[in-house]
C-alpha cells in the first residue's frame, strides 16, 4: 500500500425495517465503480424484511485518525419519497483506500469481498501480477470512486488424496466445478521459489476438462515439482484463485555427498569432514549421524540446498560406514551411507597432490573427491590405480549459471513456463554465458539447453523474433570454434551424438522465425543464414547463394514450391549455411557408401521450408558446392540412422555436372542438411580395391616369410665377406619391418577408429614406425655401397658399420615418429577419421612422405654413381673381384627395389593431392601390398650364392674337388703372405 494522504472508509449496509429516528449522511448515487452486484433496496417491500442495500458511504478523515467507533443506527433519503423508512442495524468495511499524492486511489478489498472481472479489466492493478490472480487491489482516478463487493460462496473445489506424494508416481489434482468456469489455468509455486510457474501440456504435464471437472496431471513426480499449486479461473462474474500444497519426499539420489567414500590416514589426516546436502523443500528435515561418538553434527543453509556437516574429530581404528538419516515427520527415515577406509601400514596408497585440487592421500583402488572450485557445481574426482599412481582427473563441475539455463529449459520442456517469453530469454542469456564454457560438462549443458529449447518451440508451436534467432546464431558461430581436443572430444565421448542433436536443433530454431521478422538475413564467420517470406504467388524459382570460398548456391524449383502456396498461404524459406560442422559429426554411413574414409569440405548446408505453421520435408534442392576435382557424394545427414547418433546418407540425392560449368551440382528430392563427402587415399564403394588390397598383403606377408626361411637356411653360405655380410643384414631388417608393418596394417582395420582408442592409436604410430623403419634400412643399404665404392681403400670395420646402420635404420625412423606423435596429437591432427593411419588433412601425414621420398632420391643418386664404377671401374679404384661381385648384387636389388618403392608411394601422394581417377589407386595398390614378393624376387632369389646354395641344399649336389678356388678366394680376403703360403701349401685331395 502507498502512503496514505486522505484515509476513506467504503461501507455496506443492511437495513432491516426499524422506525426510530437516525443520523443524516450523505448518499450519493450508486458509482459505477460498485458493478453490478449491489442490489438496490426494493421499494415495494413491506415490513420486516432484510436485505443487503448497496450503499456507497463515503467517510471521509481529514485529520488521518480513525474514529475510535462508529455509530452503527443511521438513516437517511432512499431512492424514492413512498418509501418506507429504513434504520441501519450493522455496518461491514468492505475497502480500504489510500490516496496518492497524484490524486490517484489505491483500493483494497477486505476478507470476504472483490471487485468483478468488469471493473477489473478497466483499472490497472495495484501490482503487476499475473491475469488470472483475484482482483484485489485496483488504481482508481481522482473522480472515481467504488467498493468492493461481497463474494458469493466458492463455485468448487480441489480435491487431492494426499499431499504427499510417492517420487515416481502421478499427481492427480482435481476442481470440482459447482458453477461453469472460464479462463482456467493452472500454476505452481516452487518450494524455492516465490515465482508462480505457468503449468502447460509438456512432457510431464498433462490437463484435462470436462464440464463438472478439471484435471492436473504431473506424471513421473520428484521433488523438483513440490510446492503450492494454484488453479485461478472466472465464475459468477468474479476471479477465483485455489490453492493445496503438495510435498514430494526426497529419495537418495536427491542427496548429494561429499564425499560418497573416503580413503583416510589416520597418521597423516587424524580428522575429517562428512557432508550430505538436500535440496530446498517444504518438508522440514532433520539429520543424524551414525556412528557419532567423537565427532560433532551441524548444519549450515546455502542457496537452494540445505547441508548436514559431520566433523569427525577421532579417526576410527578401522573400516567404518558413517550414515546420515534423515528425518521429517510422519515419514519414513532416509538414509544415506558414507563409506570411510582407514589406510593401514602396508596399503598401496597414492600421495597426497596439491596441484590444481588438493587430494589427500589415498588407498589404491578408491577414488578421492573434492568440491568444484568457485562457482561451479559438481565435483572432481581421481582414482588410485591399483599400483599407487594417480589416475587422470574426472571432473564433473559445471557453471553453476550455465546448468540453471539447462534445468529451466529442461522443466520448461516438462510444462513448466510460458514458452512465448521464456525462450527468447533463454536464448539471450545463453549467447552471454557461452564464454563461460570450460569443460566438457559446460558445453554439453550449453548444447543440451539448445536441444530442449527446440523442443519446446516444436512442441508448443511458437515463433521466434528476431533477436532470439540473432542470439542463436551468435551462440552456434562460437561454439563451432571451439578447441576439438579440449571440449568437443571428450563431450562425443560421453554423448556421441552431440554434433548431430546441435545441428538439428539449429535447423529446427532457424525455420521458426516469426513472418514479420522476414526477410532476414545474418553472416558470422562460421554461420550464415537466409530467410525469405514467399507470397502466395511468387514468380520465380527460389534461389539462395553464400559468398563462401568456393561459392555455395541453392535452388527450389518453382514447381517444388508451388503444390504449398494453396489459399493464399505464405510459404518461408531458410537456408543455413554452417562452417567446421563435418569434424563435429559422427564418421557414420549409411547404406550404399560403404565404410571406408571420407573427407567432407567443411560446410553443410541446411534447407527448411515452413507453410501454414508446418513443416515440409519433400521437395526437390539443386545445390552448387563449387569446383571438387574429384567425383563427389551428394549426402545428406539422416538424424534417424544409427540409433539416433545419425549418420551421412545418399538417399534420394545424386550428382550432376552443371551445364556450361566446371563445378558439381547435387540434386536432392527432400530438405535437411546437405554436404559432398570426397574419399581420402581410397575411392569408396569399390570392393574390387579392398579385396585386393587384402589379397596382396596377404601374399607381401607369406613371400616375406619365405624370405626368412631361405635365410634361415643358407645363411652361414651367402655371408661369408664384409659386403655380403653387411648387405643381408641390411635385407634381413627390411623384411622383419615390412612383415610386421604390413600386418600391422592388415590388422588395423579391425580396431576402433578415432584418438580415443588406444590400440588404434598404437596401430598407427607402429605402421609409422615400421614402413619408415623398411626405408632407412634401404637407405643405410645404399649408403654403404656408396662407401665401398668411393673409398676402397678405407675400410670400416663390420661392427662400426653394422652399428651405423643400426642407427640409421631405427633411431632415425623412431624420432621421426615420436615427433609426429608429439607435435600432431595434441592437436587433434594426428589419427584420419575413421582410419588408424596418419591423418591427411594436418602433417602428420607427411612426416612420413617426405622422408620416403627424400630416401628414395638419395638412393637414386647412389644408384647412377654405382652403375658408372661398377661398369667402367678404374685400375686404381676398382673394387677386389669377390667384393665387386657383392656390390652388384646390391646394386642390382637397389636398383629394382628403389624404383618400386619409390614409385608406389609417390603415386600414393599423388592419389592424396591431387584426387586423380581410378587407375593410379589401382596401380598404388598393387605395388603397395606386394612389395614383399619383390624383395624376395629381387633381392634375395636374384642372388647367385643364395641360388647355389639352395641347389646343393636340397637337391645334394657334391662340392668342387680342386683346391685352387678356394684358394683364391680366401687369398684375396686375408692379407698376410704366410697364411696365404700356407693355404697353398694344402694337398688336393684325391
């Protein structure tokens, strides 16, 4: 009430027929503030009868002090001179004024009384207040004046069976009607919250009406639907407002504890702190510890919760579960246990850590917990592996603001809210809150309110302003920039359908721009939208086009639109156009693209089309994605594919070249969002490649093992010099790394792609290693031909040389893998998508490349340096013979398996970059999986001792009988002139 300047009193009267004398007042005419409700005296009444007069009596106090009584016989002149008399037997105060300063009324009405719905709807309340709250307080001009009037009895009633209700049950709230009601509605007041809450169908509330009832159902009830619920609606010309309380106990799951089990040393930590937390409830609850001898119980109240603290200040001698009962009357006890484990001497324990969390020491296998820091809600927590070693930090903290916005559009779903209003809000607040985003927890709040909101718009059919979308799409532009390894990574992990339910929840907010807000046209750096209101007769086809590089256009024929625009109905179109979704999205595809890797070019295009209200998902598109080089897919992202994570599927959609255009237009006969998946290193949907990849591996992988067990059986015979020696060691190494590359390789397929596998991971970083691991040893290979071609006179020993090699083959091809583990998977760059194998987007990719190729041009320069000695050597220089022999059995397998390897893995990079036709995949292929069968071939069937020594295994052929041979050899490979005179001196056997 504002201050009074002049008090009033408005009063009522009953007028039996009584003939004594009475006071004079004045009575003016009946106002027209008193409605229709005042009954005048009947004046061809007799005597004896009582009647309620309505009587508007002024009294006014100009000195601001109520009498101490007032006098309760007055008369005075009736409506008419012939009537009879009439003496004021009782006065009742109906309304209390007080006058403003501006000459302005502030009334109230008195217990018992109300002013009529039509005086209601012609004076501005007293406080804002919803519509359907009794009227009870109206503003009134300076030359008006009125009364409130006496309520008639109550025209139903509520009816519940208990105001208690079971968590996980139906409400079922009843108005039992004796008069017809209108404008019905129904609200809730929280148990913390003053706020009344709009109740509407949802998916938790269902109403229902017939003409002697009204129903409120709440189905699956928990406590965060207890409070006092309010039925307002109009009967006999007056505003009626019910209320009844009802109360949902808690169940365990409402309590939260911190910690739930606590790993404790006694020597170290003698005391500690117990806590269970309830939130805000009508219910009255008490707590009690078990046990509680030595420790102290309090209790503390923050914002929405309530908490019971128990500080035990002796730590108990052993295992000990501490319970937290809690109480409320006439119901039965909750109790919650808190499980605390005494570290004995011997436990495995984790130390203590004060680095971003302070965690105490912990027994292995227990899991330690701590508050979220600052305002955030959740807890973090990290176990104590069975070794002692701390595990990684799991935190589940939220901003605390952040989830406040997902728990109200999430109830505002359930039918708690007005859609209308509270959407827009929603939304504006969320483009505020998104740079609060943090943690993974964070942003699946801020995508899973963006889902709930889409709900509610399709569910409640309501249209959204402009500044609404505007706040949607700033939001969507910041949350498409966010770090993949740190935010978006972990959040697939835990929901992997988070990018499919974020795209179509944008899809479904954009279509629902309210006409008035049309055409309407916004730009981000990551999202772009159209949208444009058709007329019922529109001319033309409708067309869209994105200045994006390359440039993005869309077209509706005419005759897709036409069939909607019947009775005059506005058709609105809205193209959305999205940046970095397609490394967002799940690696699904559907039937007919096969399972092999894909890249998309990074914009997805989305097409809605509303008319009438509804939805039209039927209608041909004509998409130009701009210049591919390759032959595209025409997808669109099916968000029922999958079990609902969604996946990319080329039904109903295909490929045509543009007439007089170098680009690729897509044609689609329905509208959701569209993109052009291109394969990486693979031409999809060719099971001829596939099978014969596998095949050839398959055999690389037997010729390989041939090789070793040919070495196995001649190798004491083929290595009898240095350069033999140091040439098959070279050969041996590269046929133990490609076997295990190669099936390594063949394995991979068959692990779980992506970064969060670890044995894909591993797969990968081996298949690195070891194919860089086969061309080093080639190059070590080369290298020492080099050597023993330019400096013959400067012979290295076999050991260092063997050692140089081993460097060169292992260390060299390790550090270049490690690097690119290190540097790229931080980044998220490392693995391919859906492929355990370097990515070819980022670098990692060429941390491989380029140093094959690099070998494979040193060993080409060794290669034409070694053809010009050996061919033309000078007296000089030349190499001994039987060393010369070894050398062009090195030159011989360079010179085959240099230019093979080299070949395939330059066609390799050609398939990458240059997304050339079928044929080089075909020819990549081949030689990439049969490079086992050409070191077999050439560089270890092509030797001459290899091939004599199998002959005489295996077919029993006698040795030479002259001496002279061997003489000669072992002459030209010992240097000292006695034992060469004492060789020759050795008698030929007979």
């Amino acid at each position: 009430m504002v201050c009074a300047a002049l008090p009033v009193l408005l009063l009522a009267m009953t007028l039996p027929p009584v003939g004594s004398p009475v006071a004079q007042v004045s009575q003016p005419a009946q106002s027209q503030a008193g409605g229709e409700w005042g009954q005048p005296l009947d004046q061809g009444s007799g005597e004896g009868e009582s009647v309620l007069a309505s009587v508007y009596v002024q009294l006014d106090l100009s000195n601001q002090t109520w009498p101490l009584a007032i006098p309760r016989t007055l008369t005075g002149p009736l409506a008419s001179a012939s009537s009879f008399p009439r003496t004021l037997t009782g006065l009742s105060l109906t309304t209390e004024c007080n006058v403003h300063g501006d000459g302005q009324s502030y009334c109230v009405c008195l217990s018992g009384y109300q002013w009529n719905t039509s005086v209601c709807s012609h004076h501005r309340p007293c406080q804002t207040t919803h519509n359907h709250r009794p009227c009870g307080c109206l503003v009134f001009g300076s030359t008006e004046a009125g009364y409130c009037q006496l309520l008639p009895p109550v025209p139903g009633r509520l009816s519940l069976n208990s105001w208690v209700q079971t968590p996980g049950t139906t409400l079922n709230l009843t108005l039992v009607k004796s008069r017809e009601t209108t404008n019905l509605k129904w609200f809730l007041r929280p148990s913390d919250s003053p706020t009344l809450i709009l109740l509407q169908p949802g998916t938790h509330v269902s109403l229902a009406s017939s003409p002697g009832q009204a129903v409120l159902s709440i189905l699956n009830i928990s406590h965060r639907w207890a409070g006092e619920y309010i039925c307002c609606f109009e009967a006999q010309g007056f505003r009626w407002e019910l209320s009844q309380v009802v109360e949902v106990p808690l169940q365990a799951t409402d309590v939260a504890r911190l910690p739930d089990q606590l790993s404790i040393s006694c020597a170290t930590c003698p005391g500690f702190q117990l806590t269970c937390c309830i939130p805000s409830t009508h219910l009255a609850y008490t707590a009690s510890w078990s046990p509680g001898e030595g420790s102290k119980a309090s209790s503390a109240s923050v914002p929405g919760s309530q908490c019971f603290v128990l500080a035990v200040q002796r730590c108990p001698a052993a295992d000990t579960t501490y319970t937290c009962e809690l109480q409320s009357p006439g119901l039965a006890p909750l109790r919650v246990p808190i499980s605390v484990t005494v570290i004995q001497d011997g436990d495995t324990t984790c130390p203590g850590d004060s680095s971003a969390v302070s965690w105490n020491v912990t027994k292995a296998g227990h899991v330690a917990q701590a508050p979220c820091p600052g305002n955030r809600t959740g807890v973090v927590k990290r176990t104590c592996g069975p070794d002692g070693i701390w595990e990684p930090v799991y935190s589940s903290c939220t901003d605390a603001e952040l989830l406040a916005l997902h728990r109200r559009a999430r109830l505002l779903w359930a039918g708690q809210g007005q859609p209308t209003v509270e959407v827009p809000q929603i939304l504006a607040q969320l483009s505020e809150q998104v740079t609060a985003v943090s943690s993974p927890s964070d942003l699946l709040a801020l995508l899973g309110t963006i889902s709930f909101l889409a709900r509610v718009v399709v569910d409640a059919r309501i249209q959204l302003p402009r500044r609404a979308l505007q706040a949607l799409l700033k939001t969507t532009d910041k949350v498409l920039d966010m770090d993949t390894d740190s935010l978006w990574a972990p959040a697939q992990a835990q929901k992997p359908s988070v990018g499919s339910a974020l795209l179509l929840a944008v899809e479904t907010l954009a279509c629902h721009l309210c006409p008035q807000g049309q055409p309407f046209s916004f730009s981000l750096r990551n999202v772009r939208l159209q949208t444009q209101l058709l007329g019922p007769a529109f001319p033309a086809d409708y067309r869209a086009s994105f200045s994006t590089q390359p440039p993005l256009q869309a077209r509706i024929p005419r005759r897709s639109l036409a069939p909607l625009g019947h009775n005059g109905t506005n058709i609105s179109v809205t193209s959305l156009l999205l940046r970095k979704l397609d490394r967002l999205l799940p690696s699904n595809y559907g039937q007919g693209l096969g399972d092999p890797l894909y890249a998309t070019p990074g914009l997805v295009l989305s097409i809605s089309i509303m008319a009438g209200g509804q939805a039209f998902n039927q209608g041909e598109v004509v998409m130009d994605f701009g210049n591919t080089a390759s032959t595209p897919h025409c997808v669109f992202w099916d968000h029922s594919l999958f079990q609902g994570e969604g996946a990319w599927s080329d039904e109903g959609c295909r490929v045509q070249t543009a007439h007089a255009s170098p680009t690729t237009q897509c044609i689609c006969r329905h509208l959701t969002a569209f993109s052009i998946l291109m394969s990486q290193n693979t031409v999809p949907e060719n099971p001829t490649l596939e099978l014969l990849s596998q095949v050839g591996l398959g055999v690389s992988i037997l010729a390989l093992l041939v090789c070793l067990g040919v070495y196995r059986l001649v190798w004491r015979v083929v290595v009898q010099n240095k350069v033999a020696y140091l040439r098959h060691m070279a050969l041996l190494n590269m046929v133990l790394c490609l076997l295990a590359a190669d099936t390594c390789f063949l394995g991979a397929p068959l692990l779980p792609p992506g970064p969060r596998s670890p044995l894909c991971l591993a797969a990968a970083f081996l298949c690195h290693f070891l194919y860089l691991a086969t061309f080093f040893w080639m190059l070590a290979q080369a290298l020492m031909l080099a050597h023993q071609l330019l400096f013959v006179f400067r012979q290295l020993s076999k050991c260092r040389v063997l050692s140089l090699m081993v460097v060169l083959g292992y260390m060299c091809p390790i550090g270049f893998a490690g690097a690119a583990l290190g540097l790229y998977l931080p980044r998220g760059q490392y693995l391919g998508e859906g492929a355990c194998w370097l990515n070819g987007k980022g670098g990692a990719l060429y941390t491989f490349v380029g140093p094959v190729l690099a070998i494979v041009g040193v060993n080409g320069l060794v290669l034409t340096m070694a053809v010009l000695k050996l061919l033309r050597p000078s007296l000089s220089e030349g190499p001994p013979v039987e060393q010369r022999h070894a050398l062009l059995g090195v030159t011989k397998a360079l010179l085959i398996l240099t230019p093979v390897f080299g070949l395939t893995w330059g066609l390799g990079l050609a398939t990458l970059l240059e997304k050339v036709s079928i044929v080089p995949h075909y020819i990549f292929t081949i030689l990439n999986t049969t490079q086992g069968v050409f070191i077999l071939l050439f560089g270890c069937l092509m030797d001459k001792k290899i091939r004599e020594a199998l002959l005489q295994r295996f077919c029993r052929t006698q040795p030479p009988k002259s001496t002279i041979s061997l003489v000669s050899c072992h002459l030209q490979t010992l240097s000292s002139p006695t034992e060469s005179k004492l060789l020759a001196a050795v008698p030929q056997p007979s």
